[in-house]
C-alpha cells in the first residue's frame, strides 16, 4: 500500500482525478491462493497458497504445471480518505471513497474520479496484481508488488457521490462505469 499521498489544494466537495500513467512489476514473483471448490470448503478452510514466478522481461507468468499467462498489472486498492464520521465497525456500509475495486481494467490508461472527504483528498493506493481475472474467483489474483506513476487533477467541475472510472478497454467501450465498492475493515487488503 502507498499512501496517503496528499494532495496540494484538494478540499471536501471537490472530485479527485487520477491517471494511471503506468504500472510497473517490482519483483519477480508473486502469488496465488485459492479456495477448494469442493463441499469441503463449507466446513473447513481449505486453502492452496503457490509461489508464482513471473519474468519481466518477457511479462509472463509461468504456472507451476507449465503454463504462461500474459501478464497485466493492475492495483485492485485505489481511494481517498473517508469522510470523517464513517464508522469503520460497519463493514457493509456503502461509501463514496472507495478502496478494495478488484477490476482488470484498472491498469495503465484508466481514469479515476474520487468524491474528496477531507483536505489533501489523501489518496492510497495497493493491493497489486500481476495478473487479475474477472472477480477474483479463487479469493486473489497473481498478487505481488508494484509501483505506479499518477497524475493528479482536482475538479471543482464535478459532482459525485460514489468513484467513477474511464477505461479505455473494448469490454468498457471508454465508459464511465461505477467503480464503487463496499469497504470495511473486515475486508483484508494488501
């Protein structure tokens, strides 16, 4: 996790733009846990964690049984700071400042717009993937380290209540699709 980063000039009401100009592997492996699919796994924790190492240069993953996966960082964390009366101990309440989105499309050339709650919007961003499928279907991606490069822009032209996000993949077709999410501290976060 990076952050708070704060923002010079960001105020409450304001909408914090955020560019992700890139996404970059800091290590060369990562890893994936997975949960049983089996009636086991509604009676005991039945969990298969794998080191998964991933080459760089090439930007692949090799699967312990052979396999490469083109890889695709993306951060599954991005959000500003909550607005000062949230009461963490309500994990299912929705909010507007985001956090655990857990999308693909979040990678380099996606655009985030973040209602700001408090001064300096205190923007953070984690939780990384080398490689993230729809869903997370197993409980995690190829998790591992990044590092990302954004730019800031504070729109006192918008309104929102919840994050928005433009994307400029085909599956999106350059819409802007609610990002929002429900965050609490129930939720594990990287």
């Amino acid at each position: 996790m990076t952050g708070p980063i704060h923002i010079e000039g960001a105020e409450p009401g304001d909408v914090l733009e955020v560019r992700v100009l890139d996404v970059r592997l800091r290590s060369d492996w990562g890893w994936n846990m997975r949960a049983s699919t089996s009636a086991a796994r509604e009676t005991s924790l039945d969990f298969c964690c794998r080191h998964v190492p991933l080459d760089r240069a090439r930007n692949i993953a090799r699967l312990p049984w052979g396999r490469e996966l083109r890889l695709s960082p993306c951060f599954g964390n991005l959000g500003v700071a909550p607005p000062a009366n949230w009461d963490p101990r309500k994990p299912n309440e929705a909010n507007g400042f985001s956090g655990r989105i857990d999308n693909r499309e979040l990678g380099v050339g996606c655009i985030a717009y973040f209602p700001i709650f408090v001064t300096g919007a205190l923007f953070s961003a984690g939780h990384g993937h080398a490689l993230l499928d729809d869903g997370a279907a197993h409980l995690s991606a190829i998790e591992t380290a990044l590092a990302g490069t954004f730019e800031f822009h504070i729109r006192r032209n918008l309104h929102l209540a919840t994050p928005r996000v433009e994307t400029t993949s085909v599956s999106a077709s350059s819409s802007i699709v609610n990002a929002h999410a429900p965050q609490g501290r129930s939720q594990c976060t990287n």
